[in-house]
C-alpha cells in the first residue's frame, strides 16, 4: 500500500515515464515499457525456476540451508509489486482526476488482500496442483506484460477468462480426487529432519528367491 500510495503521490514523475526514450523496430520504448519488460522477463526466470525446483529439483537434505535470505525474499516481492503498481497506478491516473479517489481505491484494494492473502496461500499450500497452476499463471502474466511492454496488447478478458478456466477445472479435479493421496512437491531445503526408522523399499520376488 505504501508503494502504492507513493507512486500516487509521484503523479508527474510516473506521466514523465510514458514519454519514448528511444525505438526499436519502428516501436518506441518509454521508462514505463522498460520496467514492464524487466519484469516479465523476471516474472517468466522466476516461476520457470520454482516450477522446475518443485517437480525436478533436489530432495531436502537434513541440515541444508535456505537457497535466499529473509532480505532477498523481501526484494523480490517488492521488486514484483513496484512493476505491478507501477502498470495500475498509470491506469488510475489515466481513469480518474481525484488524487483522493484513487488513494481511497487502493487502501481499499489493499485490506481486500489482507483479508484474502492468507486463506488463499494456505489453500495453495495444501494443494500442490493448484501451486503449478499459480505458477503457471505467473508465466501467463510474464508473457502478458513482455507483450505489453512492445505495445502489442493482449485484452485482459481474455488473460482472466484462461486463468477463470483452469481454476473452475482443477476445482473439479480436487472434488473427483477428493480423500487421495495428494502430490508431494520437492522442497528447496528442510529446516530439520527426524529419522526414526527407514521403511524399506516395495520388492518382488522373483523365481530363484531373487528380488
């Protein structure tokens, strides 16, 4: 929020970012269209990496320490929400005149997610199907603001309604699956592991007593 309302309160710096600052290609590249591409292309790195980390990485080791620090996590998610406010900020500026309308909407806009971040992370968490198809999302986004960023405009029904769909179907999945064994993701690393015993491999015998 406080992002947000800083990024308001910087109205004639954010206009300024619209401005071309050079072309490629016969298309002019403003500030704005920069920092939309930088964040795409992080947006396709990041979740491409979490995706390929959660399903072909590495088991968790015991003792293993955390790949990022508190301070590089925080960066991201700051990083991420700077290029998302920045893209809003430019359509409130461009919606309404009233510097205190568009403060109300995103104090607003902001205890919505409050409210709504922590029931929705912990569903993800319980299931991690749903997990890859946020994911996936991540990449349609990426993609979305890579191609915005070159002026080629994707309407974003169309975005909402593709991610509406997959939504209403993996609900369908999880209620069919429902009381299965759940896919388990790999994790990055492991804070600590108890070992009380090692259950042994599923064997065939074989004719010969072989297995």
């Amino acid at each position: 929020m406080i992002t947000r309302l800083l990024l308001l309160a910087s109205i004639a710096w954010i206009v300024r970012l619209t401005a071309p600052l050079f072309s490629v290609f016969s298309v002019e590249i403003s500030g704005r269209d920069l920092i939309l591409l930088g964040g795409g292309l992080f947006l396709l790195a990041k979740a491409t990496h979490e995706i390929h980390d959660k399903l072909e990485g590495g088991r968790a080791r015991p003792g293993a320490k955390a790949a990022v620090t508190f301070g590089g996590v925080v960066a991201q998610i700051m990083l991420l929400d700077i290029i998302f406010s920045l893209d809003s900020v430019i359509t409130a500026v461009g919606m309404a005149n009233e510097l205190a309308i568009m403060i109300s909407a995103v104090v607003i806009a902001v205890i919505i997610m409050l409210f709504a971040s922590g029931p929705i992370g912990d569903f993800v968490n319980r299931h991690p199907t749903v997990k890859m198809l946020a994911l996936s999302f991540l990449l349609l986004i990426g993609l979305s603001l890579i191609v915005d960023g070159f002026h080629q405009h994707i309407p974003k029904g169309y975005i909402y309604f593709a991610m509406g769909f997959s939504v209403f179907v993996e609900m369908l999945n999880l209620r069919v699956r429902k009381g299965g064994e759940p896919v388990q993701l790999h994790t990055a690393y492991a804070r600590a592991v108890t070992r009380t015993s090692t259950p042994r491999p599923h064997s065939c015998a074989l004719p010969g007593g072989r297995e």
